[in-house]
C-alpha cells in the first residue's frame, strides 16, 4: 500500500514540474545609455554610491552608482534619460538604475535632517557615461 502512495506521489511531483517548466517567468527589460544626462526623482529604499553624504546632498565625480526601487510600499522612481536617445520611465515600481562615471547632484532624504522619511526621497541629476535601466 505504502508503495502504491509513493508511485502516485512521484507522478504528481513529475507532473506538476512538466507544468511550471512550461509557465512563462517575468523578463526584465535593461536600457543602455552612453554620454547621457539623467534626472530621477522618486522614492526608495536603496542607493549606493561610495562618497559621504552632506545633509542629504552629495556631488558626485565619476562614481559607481546603483539607485533601486524594488516594489516595497510607496517605492517608486520616475527618470529622464537624454540626449541621443531618450528612455522615459514613469513611476515603476521595481526598477534599478546603474551609473558609471556619474558627476552631478544628489539629494538623498535619509541623510537629511529636514526631510527625514521612509521610504526615502531621491532627487538627481547627472551627466554619466554608462547608464543601465532595468525594470520589470
């Protein structure tokens, strides 16, 4: 009897990987940008730059950043990628934005003392010499 369970246990196993192998996974789609400006104004949880922030604002010379979204509640970001081509992308909710060579400004509300809040308001624009646009 014991046997019998295992066998039938073994072909729904079977079965049900056969169906989710044929399901589709949600792609995500990556712009590239090169010499371009960009602005993001927005709010999320995560950025990553290696300088100090200054009361919530920070210039930047050719630095490595990531600013992410990543679908937590009321994170979303909003960015202008110029010129050559253009990328416009409104209010995603998980979206990650990858810069190399970034200079410009940053304002980052975490790091101020006058607009403290979760999740945290980000405002930038730069000029940066490869951008990455991921989003979902």
């Amino acid at each position: 009897m014991k046997n019998k369970y295992k066998i039938i246990l073994l072909v729904a196993c079977v079965l049900g990987c056969i169906s989710l192998s044929g399901m589709p996974l949600a792609q995500a789609n990556t712009d590239e940008f090169t010499d371009s400006i960009v602005i993001i104004v927005g709010k999320c949880n995560y950025v990553q730059t290696p300088a100090l922030w200054l009361f919530g604002f920070k210039f930047l010379l050719n630095r490595h950043i990531i600013i992410q979204a990543s679908g937590g509640e009321e994170e979303t970001l909003t960015a202008l990628v110029l010129p050559s081509k253009i990328g416009f992308y409104f209010g995603q909710e998980d979206m990650t934005i990858q810069m190399d060579g970034a200079k410009g400004l940053f304002f980052r509300g975490e790091k101020s003392l006058l607009f403290p809040n979760t999740p945290q308001r980000i405002v930038a624009v730069c000029r940066a010499s490869d951008i990455w646009v991921t989003y979902i």
